[in-house]
C-alpha cells in the first residue's frame, strides 16, 4: 500500500460524499432516501479499493471511514450554508442543481 494512493482514494471518497452528504441533509432523518443516501456512496468505496490496488489491511480502515463521514458533513454544512444564501428560495436535494441556482440568484442583473 502507498500512502499517496491511500490519500487520494480518501480526497475521492471525501468529494464524493459531500454530494451524498448535501442530499442525506436534504431529506426526513431515518427515511429511505435518508438511508440511501448513506448507503449508496459504498459501492464506490470498494470499487476504488479494488481499482486502486489499496487492499483491505487494517491501517486503511480509519481514513477511508473518517473521509466518508468528513464528506457527509461537509454535505450537510454545504447545504446549510446555501440554505442561508438563497434567503426562503426552494431548495432540491441536489447539490449542483442548487450551486447553479445560487450562482444565477447571486449573478441576477438588476
């Protein structure tokens, strides 16, 4: 295992999850889509395991789990934050959708 390798898997894990984050925010706690959007971002933790070559040893545990859960409340930050910005406007649960919206509210010509 190369901690270069171990680290980038980690900033991946972490970036994927603010996305999976920003939704798990966006939706009634302990629901499906609550549920889901925990759950659906482990896939893509393992797939990178097995594409990265990283290995299941134990030493990997702690950072790929600490970016996983880092990323989901990064998620939620984010979506709080924006939920101030947009002052009461209709939020989705869609991060990118939302980013749009700020940028066109914030970038509106008077």
């Amino acid at each position: 295992m190369r901690p270069v390798t171990l680290c980038l898997v980690a900033v991946a894990i972490f970036a994927v999850n603010i996305a999976f984050g920003y939704w798990r925010a966006a939706v009634p706690r302990f629901s499906r889509q609550w549920l889901a959007a925990i759950h659906l971002p482990v896939p893509a933790l393992i797939a990178l395991r097995f594409a990265t070559g990283l290995g299941w040893a134990w030493t990997t545990y702690p950072v790929l789990v600490g970016a996983f859960f880092l990323g989901q409340l990064t998620g939620g930050q984010v979506r709080r934050f924006l939920n101030r910005r947009l002052r009461g406007l209709e939020m989705s649960g869609c991060l990118v959708w939302d980013l749009v919206r700020w940028h066109s509210v914030r970038y509106q010509a008077p």
